[in-house]
C-alpha cells in the first residue's frame, strides 16, 4: 500500500462525527445520505483492497505488520465511533445514521480482515467489537455428544467456561487464542471417536482438555479433587504414595498439543498439576516416614535422605535475587522461552542450589523478581562480563 493510509476517509469521519465538535442537529438529510453512500462504496473498496494486500507486500514480516496496523486501527475507531454513538441526543436521526453506516463500515473491514488474515493477527489483540461467528463453535450445541453425557459435571463446567467468553462476556476480551482454542475443543468434541487406549484414569473429555491445556483453575480444582477422591478411602500411606505417582505417569503420559492454552495469564497445566502432584507425594511420604518411625525403632541415618534429594542439583554461585534477576533478564531478551516468568522460575528452580541455600522455591524467584536491587545488577553485570571475556577465549 506503500505509504497510502487505507482509513483516511473512515479516520476523518470518526473525527467529525463527533458530538463533542460537531452539532447533530447541523446535519442535514443530504449530507447524511451522502456519508452513507461513501460509507458503502469505501466498504467495497477497502475489502478489495485487502483481498490483493498480501501480494503488495515483499515479506511475511511486513504483511503480519501492516495487517495488525490496520486492525488495531480500524478497531481504535470502531470504540471511538462507538462512544460517539453513545453520547447523541434522542433527536439527531440524520446524525446517528452517518456515524451507523461508518461504524458498520468499519466493522466489516475488520471482520474480513480477521477472517481473510487469521493466521497474521496478533493473537491476543481485543476482538469484541468485531463481527465473529462463533456459533460453529458453540459447547452449547454438543452438550448431547456421547463425550459430554458421560461426564455432566465437566460438560457442565466446559460449557459454562465457553459461556463466559462469547456469550455473558464475563471473562476478558475474546481475541483469536480463544477462538482457535475453542474451535480445536469443539472439533475435538464433535469428531470424537472411541479411543481403543483410553488410560483409565481418566475419561475422553478430560483427555481432550488435557491435552489442549485446558489450565482454568476450576478445571485444576476438578483435577485434584479427583485424585483426592481416589484416596479418600485408603489408610495406608505407603499405598496412596504409589497411587498418586502412578497418576502422574499417567497425566504426564498424555501427549500436549502444541501452541495452544486456554489463558496465557495461569501456568500451562502440567506445571499446575505436577507441582500438584509433588506437593501431595511429599505430604503422603512424611506421613508413611512418620508411621515407620513409630513401629520402627533403629535410630535413623542423619543426612541421608537430603542427600539423595538434592544429589542431582546444579550450584549455582549467585544469590537468589541475582538468579531471579538473571532469569527474568533472559526471559525479556526471549534468550528462554516459556508460557510466562512463573512458568520459567517452576522449571528452573526445583534443580538448582545456590551456596547459602540448598533448596530454592520457584516462589522466592517470583518475589525477588519484583524487586530490583542496584547491588544485585552491578554484581550480576560484572559476572556476566567475566563469561563473556570466557566465551572470547573459547
């Protein structure tokens, strides 16, 4: 489109259309049929426009920009449109139907573009003012499937997760993570067939969310709350340890679909669920320590066990807060990568040691994180100085 500003004229209406600026009562009926009629051949010309707009452009890199520019755009003056809508007195028919057709304009441009260039749009940009279908998706309408009758309490919840984005709107914005991850459910859903090697421990729907990171805390909570159940009838602590880490093989056995999660604002499941499952082992296994040192009386070897615990860690020498410091730094700078910082201090942490602490916990990184100290970055710079001087004499 080299440098032409596709919007000009949509831009320039937003503007005057303004109650704010303009009276509504000024204008007439000629001046709003006329804004109508170019509001309805500028629809036409931007979507044909947009159709060749991909062969316009030389790099995927600049097509993914200047298709996110346009949205963004045409979504900025869509709200502002909006609220002028808002603010128009009962009495200014000839006002309201001007700003209506340029909104609608608007709004088809930005439906085409999401449609047309899917899989170029930001993710995670705002979609509610935009016009989306998202009927063929709808849980509602699979509630009868084979898959969701066997288990109505996680249908129940599935669909009321569903509910929550697209229908109430009680759950953030609805942006194009959400509509492929509930478009990969539905799919899931309707297509489902019998799996000859389901695991036993769970059924088909809580495989089909398992396996696309389904990480709602109420569908941790109905996790966990399984699993407890499982033991809630045993006394033999020994026998739930067993139990418990039997269940996580199996949970971690269930292959995770690739770039796809049900809010990028909670850890990914499996970090949840085995942190989760590491917790409730450790508890069950002091219990059954507990039991044996009451019937068995030989004086325990002191030391051994925090041995064997922490054999296989790496020493790290720095301090908690430079490791965290160093951390988020290499998280910023996409030197790592993973779902979010939290998900990066739960993988790294349960392996290290520093020299003033054998064990460090992922929330301790977390907090540090908060937190800078100046002290901290000098020492960090001037340790990251001497491994660069390392790597020039590799």
């Amino acid at each position: 489109m080299g440098q032409e500003y596709a919007l000009e004229w949509l831009d320039q209406m937003v503007n005057e259309l303004d109650p704010q600026r303009t009276k509504p009562e000024n204008l007439d009926n000629d001046q709003s049929i006329a804004i109508v009629d170019k509001a309805a051949k500028e629809e036409k010309r931007l979507i044909r426009l947009f159709k060749h707009f991909v062969f316009q452009e030389q790099k995927n890199r600049q097509i993914r920009k200047s298709v996110n520019h346009y949205l963004s755009a045409s979504l900025n003056l869509m709200r502002i449109a909006s609220d002028n809508l808002n603010r128009l007195p009962t009495q200014a028919d000839n006002f309201r139907l001007a700003l209506q057709s340029v909104f609608s304009c608007l709004s088809e441009v930005s439906a085409f573009i999401v449609q047309r260039y899917k899989n170029l749009v930001d993710r995670d940009t705002p979609l509610n003012m935009v016009s989306i279908d998202s009927q063929k998706h709808d849980l509602r309408n699979l509630e009868n499937r084979d898959i969701m009758k066997n288990n109505p309490g996680l249908s129940e919840l599935v669909i009321r997760s569903f509910s929550d984005i697209f229908v109430d709107h009680r759950a953030g914005e609805i942006t194009m993570r959400k509509l492929d991850y509930w478009a990969s459910v539905s799919h899931a859903v309707t297509h489902s067939i019998d799996l000859l090697e389901m695991p036993e421990a769970f059924d088909h729907l809580e495989m089909v969310l398992i396996e696309r990171n389904f990480n709602s805390p109420l569908f941790v909570k109905y996790l966990t709350s399984k699993f407890s159940d499982i033991l809630k009838h045993s006394c033999n602590s020994s026998q739930d340890t067993q139990k418990l880490a039997l269940l996580q093989k199996i949970f971690n056995q269930i292959p995770v679909m690739k770039d796809i999660i049900f809010d990028n604002h909670f850890d990914d499941l499996s970090l949840t669920i085995n942190a989760w499952f590491i917790e409730e082992i450790d508890f069950q296994s002091k219990s059954c320590s507990a039991e044996m040192t009451r019937v068995d009386v030989q004086p325990s070897k002191t030391g051994k066990n925090y041995e064997r615990k922490t054999s296989d860690k790496i020493m790290c020498n720095l301090t908690v807060d430079q490791l965290s410091l160093f951390l988020k730094a290499a998280d910023l700078s996409n030197i790592i990568s993973a779902r979010s910082l939290s998900a990066v201090f739960q993988s790294v942490a349960p392996h290290l040691s520093t020299p003033h602490r054998e064990d460090i916990s992922h929330s301790s990184l977390r907090v540090k994180s908060y937190t800078v100290e100046e002290r901290d970055k000098s020492l960090l710079i001037e340790t990251m100085t001497r491994l660069m001087e390392q790597i020039k004499d590799l």
